[in-house]
C-alpha cells in the first residue's frame, strides 16, 4: 500500500506541476510569481489572457484525458480485454459522427451536442456487443469488430469534410484535438457530465473485479453479471463521448494508462480507476502542452501526438497478448 501512496503522490505533484507549467509557457510567458500575482489581484493584463484562453484549454484537456482514461479501464473490466478501449473499437468515433450528422441536419441543436455524442457512443458500444456476442464474450472477435465499427465511423465522419456544407467547422473540431479556443463552457459543461462519470466509476470497482472471475463464478457470488455490464459500459460511453464532444477524438489514452496503471498500482479497481483518472489527465495536458510549444507558433493535435505514442505501444501490447487469443 505504501508503494500505491507513493505513486499517487508522484502522479498528482507531477500533474499539478504541469499544469502550472503549461500555464505560464507559450505565446505569452509569464514567471510563476507573476502568475499567482495576477491571479490573486487581477492586475496584470497578460495573466488575465491566459486565465481567459489557458486555462480553460488546461483543464478541457485534464478532464478529457481523465475521462477517456477511465472508459478505457471500465471497457477493459467489461469486455476481459486489455486491448479495449474506446477510440479504437468505435466508441469515440461513433459519438463523433452522430453529433455531426444532427448538427448538420438540426444546426440549431449545437449546444446539444455532447448529448448526441453520448447517443452514438452508446450506438457504436452496441453493435460492437450485438455483432461480436456468441453465446460468450471473445476478446479476439471484440477487437476486429471494435476496429470495423471504427473504421466505418469514421470514414462516414470525414465525408463531411468534402461536402462544403455547415458541418465542416463542427467535423475539425469533432475529429482532431487540438485545445485551441476552448472557452470556460466547455469547462463547465466536460466537468459537470464528466465529473459525474468519474465519480460514478469511483463506485464500479468492486463489480469490476468481480467481472474479472468467469461468468458462473460471479453469479455464484450474487453478481447479475448482464445487468452489471450494461451499467459500468453506460458509464464508459458517458465519460468517452463527452471527451470526444468536446476535447476531439483522440486515441490510446485508455490503452495506455491502464497498462502502466496496472504495472504501478495492480489490478485492483479500485485503485487503477483513480490512477486512470489522474494519469490521463497527465498524459493529455502533456500532448498538448508538446504540441502547441515544440513548433510555436504552430501546433500539433494532441490526437497526432498520442497516434505515434499509441501506436508502437499497441504492437508491443499484441505481441505480449498471444495468451489472449488461444
């Protein structure tokens, strides 16, 4: 336990200290003493710049990777597969085309959008279930059909960006993850229904476990194991679709944090569930930060960043995963 204290503690003084971090780098660079001044008296002009433009990008990426981290880690207790994870088989890239296509049917139903993203999230988490479910769960069928439900989103997603129509503002920001322009409602609204999701999931450790013992043996210790799937997956769609409504799509944050999560913390839920939360963000608000200051003026999506990480990490994972498959 004293171990799992120790990385609590590193983890969060490390995203604490980033955050600050990327607070007064960019753009507009202040000292630390000038921004806790600023702050406190409201004085200074270039703090309240980047009170207004920064930190809401700070904190949309915090909650999103938090957010994206955790689903990562629920799909995974559901679905028995280290592999699962919301970009990849669908999830996120359903959510992303769903509150396109509304949005460019309904313009009006804008400020709706994170609620259609929830909706095709919930539609790609079905037909990921419905079409890979063969009287058990089968972690290899689950991810080639995860990655054709993807595959299908999204390419559906971008035809968007070849018609000329209204949507194509709303299908840059529903497919990349660039932070730019992020303002305090989009703060307000990834913190209300994401921090609902985060908390709720707090509370999902103990049926996690559970999930992690076969089917019979979980109904033998009480578990009402269908019913129990539905509730921790509609958790997950919430948090990954409201990440992807307002941060982008971005992959491999609920790969690659449980993974490390589970080398630091264990396996135990209820501790890799507040990890995932705390490493996601960390990881995200690093993305971003390397993007939009290594070739200033110029940026790089944090999606980009996380693709060449991701990617490699990926591989490494299948090759180690032969036990998954047999």
């Amino acid at each position: 336990m004293i171990k799992q204290t120790g990385v609590y503690l590193i983890t969060t003084l490390l995203l604490v200290a980033l955050a600050i971090f990327s607070a007064m780098t960019g753009s507009i660079k202040v000292s630390f003493g000038e921004l806790v001044q600023g702050l406190f008296n409201g004085s200074n002009e270039q703090v309240e710049i980047i009170k207004d433009l920064r930190f809401p990008r700070i904190l949309v990426s915090m909650f999103a990777g938090a957010a994206l981290a955790v689903a990562g880690v629920l799909l995974q207790a559901v679905m028995k597969n280290p592999l699962a994870e919301p970009g990849i088989i669908g999830i996120s890239s359903g959510a992303g085309f769903v509150s396109i296509t509304v949005v460019t049917l309904f313009p009006t139903l804008y400020f709706w959008n994170p609620l259609f993203s929830v909706l095709g999230g919930a539609l790609a988490c079905y037909l990921v279930y419905s079409l890979s479910w063969r009287s058990a769960l089968n972690p290899l069928r689950l991810i080639l059909v995860g990655v054709a439900i993807n595959a299908t989103f999204t390419g559906l997603g971008q035809t968007y960006n070849y018609r000329g129509s209204y949507a194509v503002t709303s299908v840059n920001q529903a497919i990349s993850s660039i932070f730019t322009m992020k303002t305090w409602e989009d703060v307000h609204i990834i913190s209300l229904f994401g921090g609902i999701g985060l908390i709720l999931a707090l509370f999902l450790g103990s049926w996690c476990n559970m999930l992690a013992f076969r089917d019979e043996t979980a109904r033998s210790l009480g578990l009402r194991v269908m019913r129990v799937r539905i509730m921790i997956s509609v958790v997950a769609v919430l948090l990954a679709s409201v990440a992807t409504a307002i941060g982008g799509l971005i992959m491999f944050v609920g790969l690659l944090v449980p993974h490390i999560g589970r080398s630091l913390v264990g396996s135990n839920y209820k501790l890799l569930i507040p990890f995932s939360a705390l490493g996601g963000a960390l990881l995200i608000l690093a993305a971003d930060t390397i993007g939009r200051t290594v070739l200033a003026p110029a940026e790089i999506p944090a999606s980009i960043i996380m693709a060449v990480i991701g990617g490699p990490f990926l591989i490494i994972m299948l090759k180690r995963s032969d036990k998954l498959y047999k």
